[in-house]
C-alpha cells in the first residue's frame, strides 16, 4: 500500500526523498501550496485534511493542541536519536502494515523495525 504524507517542517528531506522512492506520495511543508516554514500548526493540519495526507511530524504540538478528527492521521517521531533511513523505513513499515492509517496516530520508534 502506498501513502499519501505530508512533512512537516522538521523533517529532513531525505525522509522525503527516500519516502517518495518507496513509491509513497509526500509533500514536504516547504513546498506545499499555501504552506512554508514557519506555517502555524493549525494550518499544517487543514492542509492535512484538505490533501487527505498523514501527517508526519516530531512537534508534540500535534499530540497535546489538536485532536485526531483535526488532522488526517499522525506519524509521530518520538525517538530524536532516528535518522533519516530509520525514519524512512520505519513510516514504511507503519503505513504497509496497517490496512488504514488515517485518523490514527502511530509513533515512530525503533519497536516498527
């Protein structure tokens, strides 16, 4: 199964790039239309439900400011010792495991690989 992603600002553009070679379709903030760095938050999440996207982000804004309903679904970077291969792999892994990932939130840590 392919992925419809948006990256957040933080996220290294060799996510992305490896992401997209995966065969997953990712839109980086910084290039999303209407969006930038230092797009505010609620922003990034319209964008998200606008697109139908998940959202992969390491800002726990998304975590304790926004509800599920408020975004398409959450890739969560919780472990910031991650590169951007394990990153890659691990979003991977989440989004060909899980028949449906929108509307949830999944943490991306170490335990996926």
């Amino acid at each position: 199964m392919t992925a419809r992603i948006l990256a957040d600002e933080n996220i290294d553009h060799r996510v992305v790039h490896r992401l997209d070679n995966y065969g997953h379709d990712v839109e980086h903030v910084d290039f999303a239309s209407g969006l930038d760095k230092g797009s505010d938050d609620t922003g990034v999440a319209d964008y998200s439900i606008e697109t139908d996207r998940l959202l992969l982000t390491n800002d726990d804004d998304f975590l304790t400011d926004f509800a599920t309903p408020e975004y398409d679904g959450l890739l969560f970077i919780d472990d910031e010792t991650l590169g951007p291969v394990a990153i890659s792999d691990i979003v991977h892994e989440i989004v060909t495991t899980v028949s449906d990932p929108s509307g949830q939130t999944y943490y991306v840590s170490r335990s996926w690989l």
